[in-house]
C-alpha cells in the first residue's frame, strides 16, 4: 500500500517501549528514523507502526499515556492514525491471543485483572477509547481515527479517507487481497488450549511443571486440523468468551463510545459499539 515502516517491532521495543521513565532519551530513535528516511523508497509514506505503541492490552494498557508523550518528544509533527475496534469483539479476541502467547487464566479471571496490589494485569479501562484519542489530540495537530469494522467492511472507502488525510495515494485492494489472516483458534477450544499451555515454555509461562515443548506450532495446527473437521463444527459454534464479555460489559463502555464520537466530530460510524 505504499507504506513503508522505518523500525520493525524489535526495534520499536527497545528504543522506544523498553527504556525506564528515568533513561528514556528521544535521541537513538530519531537518529535511526533518520538513517531509515534517506533510503525509504520514493513516494513512500513513511510509519512507525506496533500494537504495543498503545499500550499491552495483558497488562492493563499501563504505558500507554508514556508512549503518547514519547512519541512527541521523538517526531512531533507526525500525523498519528488510530485505529479501534468494537470493545465487544475486540475482548474475545484479546483473551484468545493471549492464551496463543502462552496464558493459563479462565477467561472470567482474565478479565477480572489482577488479585493482588502493586502488579498489572486486565483493566477494562484501556479500552475506553476516548480517553488515548483525547491524549492524543492534545500532542498532535494531525490525529486521524477509523475503525476495524470499516476496514473489515469497506476497505476501499475506509483506504481511501485515509489517504487524502495523509496525502499519500494508495493503491485499490484487489479481491484477492482482502483474504483474512491470522484468526483466532474457534472459542470452543479455550480450555484445551489452557490446558497444553501448562505443558509448554512460553513468554506468559516461562516455568511450566511439565515441559514438554517450546513450541506451540504443531498444537495449534493439530487443533485448526481437528476443528475443521466435519465432527467437530457443531460443537466449535459455542462462542463463551463473547458470551461472558456480552452478558458482563455491554454497557461499561457507553459513556466512553459517546465521548469517542464527539471528540471526532461524528465521522466514525460506532453503530456497532455498545
């Protein structure tokens, strides 16, 4: 699409995510967009892009306002676009990455965050999206939001707004382009996935009683296999996680969508948000 990213994700993480409060210095990641800035392609729209820029949805979201400020100090001028998706899929879908990463939690103790005091875990909070848009308002002249339902359901449309805020021209998505990658296994499988996490080293369990792999790949393509097959698609339509989220938090997120929507003049459509 004619984007061309200046840091890959590592990248981002140590020189801008990593550094303590107290050691954070604009100044290596500027020197490396720089660097990246003279050999980008011609008529590329150069980005920073990675979801941790807003904050790690395991952990609450806590860094999220720091990078926002991190962000100005590094490139000032930048446009910042934003994008949200509804709190009702979006939930679900967390909770389903974070058991692919490792995590052992129910989904009901996920969501409830942490127990004990003084270590971060779940806030439903970080997805009051109002609060980081206004954030961001208030550092930058150019903040552009959409949402992942628009970019799901009318690409070209979604695209196409986008690229006259950025003044840079995209090209049309072909048919074939707009295939989805990277979906989540079927909900109906969160407990057996709970339950081959406590076999593996994973970054979310790094010390499992039992280990007997490393690797999660041939498991999650055993379970895709068996998933797909004809015996199990009755049972695989059972959606818990977006069941527990529907019946707990349809409405903890209303004043804030409303906010949201002001705050960007009414052009998203939030007809689906709750």
């Amino acid at each position: 699409m004619g984007f061309a990213p200046l840091l890959d994700h590592q990248e981002i993480d140590q020189l801008i995510l990593r550094p303590h409060d107290l050691d954070f210095d604009p100044a290596p990641a500027q020197a490396a967009i720089t660097v990246r800035q003279r050999s980008a392609p011609a008529k590329s729209c150069t980005i920073l892009t990675s979801e941790t820029l807003s904050g790690h949805p395991f952990f609450g979201g806590r860094q999220s306002a720091t990078v926002a400020h991190r962000l100005h100090q590094i490139a000032p001028d930048a446009h910042i676009v934003i994008c949200v998706r509804s709190q009702m899929s979006i939930l679900p879908s967390v909770y389903m990455q974070y058991l692919q990463r490792g995590g052992t939690l129910s989904h009901a103790a996920f969501f409830a965050g942490p127990e004990g005091f003084g270590y971060p875990g779940f806030e439903l909070a970080h997805f009051c999206y109002d609060r980081l848009v206004s954030l961001y308002q208030s550092l930058f002249r150019n903040v552009h939001v959409l949402t992942f339902e628009q970019l799901t359901n009318a690409p070209d449309l979604a695209l196409a707004n986008l690229s006259e805020k950025l003044g840079h021209t995209m090209p049309r998505l072909e048919a074939q382009d707009t295939q989805r990658v990277g979906a989540s296994l079927p909900q109906a499988l969160a407990p057996v996935v709970r339950r081959l996490n406590q076999t593996r080293v994973s970054t979310l369990n790094p010390a499992p009683a039992v280990a007997l792999t490393r690797e999660p790949g041939w498991m999650y393509r055993a379970l895709g296999v068996a998933a797909r097959s004809k015996a199990a698609r009755s049972l695989l339509h059972h959606r818990p996680v977006s069941d527990y989220v529907a019946a707990h938090f349809a409405t903890r997120f209303r004043d804030s969508n409303k906010r949201l929507a002001q705050i960007t003049d009414g052009t998203l459509d939030l007809s689906g948000y709750p």
